[in-house]
C-alpha cells in the first residue's frame, strides 16, 4: 500500500512503525499525521470504492448488533438484485472466478457494515470470517477461494487485526451464487 497516486510523498519503515517523506533536495521531509491510520484512509488509498450496499433478499436484516460486536447476514456476491458469479468452483467456474466472486462479496460486507455504522473507522477489529464457497466433485481449492476476501479485509483492516476463520465447500448457495461471506466485526 502506498500514499495516494500523485502524492510527493512514500512509505518509510523503520522500527515496526510506517512513516510517510518525501525527499526535497537533498532533504528527507517527514509528513505530519493526526493520528493512526483508518480503514477509510487504506480505502482510498488503495483507489476501492464500495458498491451500493445490497438490500435483503427475504424477510431478514442485513446487520444486527448487539453490545459491541456488528453480525453481518451471509452476504453474496451480488450486483443489484442478482448474483454476478453462479455456479459452482470445479463444474461451472474456476478458481480464480471464485476468488472474483469471494472479493465482490467482502466488497458487500465492506459497504454493508458502512451503511449501517456511518464510518468503517468504527470497527475496530474483524472477529470472524466464514466463507461458503459452491463446489462440484473433489474441489478441495476453498481456501484459495476464501483467501480473496481474507486479503480484502487484511488491506482495508490491516494484517493484526485478521479474523479466526471457517471455510467449508457446498452443493448449493442462495440466488445459485459461488460463495456467501459471513462476518462479525467488533465495534469501538
């Protein structure tokens, strides 16, 4: 991850610490920060925007929280009111596709849990990440399918705050959908 395109600025590490300088002449000018860097900052900084947040597709709500932990709803990786991946990784779709898929669906809980907290500077870790991934046969690939959302949410949330996770494979999700993402966060 690096400062937003066009910026003077770079990335310096150094005693576990990340800073920002840009070198004018032969000075290395540090940049000033407020404060510690948020999951909205990352955002930009990694040029993401987050899709509309999808609506229910039944008699349930997207979000529940209770005390300081947000449970988000098996969320899919839906476009609108469809799916845009289907089928399953080893008949239909290969490994990649369901990467794809894993991806636009953290992108959804991303937008989701922002609906409804305001900020996603408000999470203040991701508790747990379960991922359903629709397979055929033998497929034994559904960590490398669920490892796209886990690298989502590493990028926007930083690798200290990775959750525990379950990955399990199935015959068959909701709307004929790839794979479903259910995620608990805590809240600050």
């Amino acid at each position: 991850m690096s400062p937003p395109v066009g910026s003077p600025y770079r990335w310096l590490f150094g005693e576990g610490e990340k800073h920002e300088y840009k070198i004018q002449g032969t000075a290395l000018i540090a940049r000033e920060h407020s404060g510690p860097e948020g999951a909205e900052q990352r955002l930009k900084e990694l040029a993401t925007k987050l899709p509309v947040p999808p609506k229910p597709f039944g008699t349930y709500v997207e979000t529940v929280q209770t005390g300081k932990l947000l449970f988000l709803t098996g969320m899919l990786p839906t476009e609108g009111r469809g799916a845009k991946f289907t089928g399953r990784v080893g008949a239909e779709l290969d490994v990649e596709a369901g990467r794809k898929a894993a991806h636009l669906a953290a992108l959804n809980v991303l937008a989701v849990a922002r609906q409804h907290l305001g900020s996603l500077d408000k999470l203040t870790r991701v508790v747990r990440l379960g991922v359903a991934v629709a397979t055929s046969g033998d497929v034994r690939d559904q960590p490398k399918v669920a490892d796209a959302a886990s690298e989502l949410l590493q990028e926007v949330f930083g690798k200290e705050k990775n959750p525990c996770r379950l990955v399990y494979g199935v015959a068959s999700l909701p709307l004929g959908s790839t794979v479903e993402l259910e995620v608990i966060f805590e809240v600050g």
